[in-house]
C-alpha cells in the first residue's frame, strides 16, 4: 500500500475489523471485539471477527 503516513494509516486499519460470514468493515474497540460484545451487521451477522488486512 502507497500510504505511509500516520493519519492515513490510523483511518484505514486502526479499530476497523471484517465480519469473516458478510465480509462487512466494522469500526470497534477491539477490547470489546474480543470479550464477544460486538456483532457482525446485517441479517446474517456473527460474532465472528477479524481484523482488516494491510495488503
């Protein structure tokens, strides 16, 4: 990825995690991302959650 610099970086990947089942971005605290508090959105929604992938 071209972007190197903090600001750009921050917005595209810091708190941003994909729902594995929709594939949808979510931003959330990964502290509740991991205790299980947060769901995946839509009708086919799941606990479910990784972070995005820098390419």
């Amino acid at each position: 990825m071209a972007t190197k610099f903090p600001e750009a970086e921050a917005r595209l990947f810091k708190n941003i995690f994909v729902d594995k089942k929709t594939k949808r971005k979510i931003r959330a605290n990964p502290l509740k991302v991991q205790a299980g508090k947060i769901k995946g959105r839509g009708k086919g929604g799941s606990n479910k959650l990784r972070p995005k992938k820098k390419k």
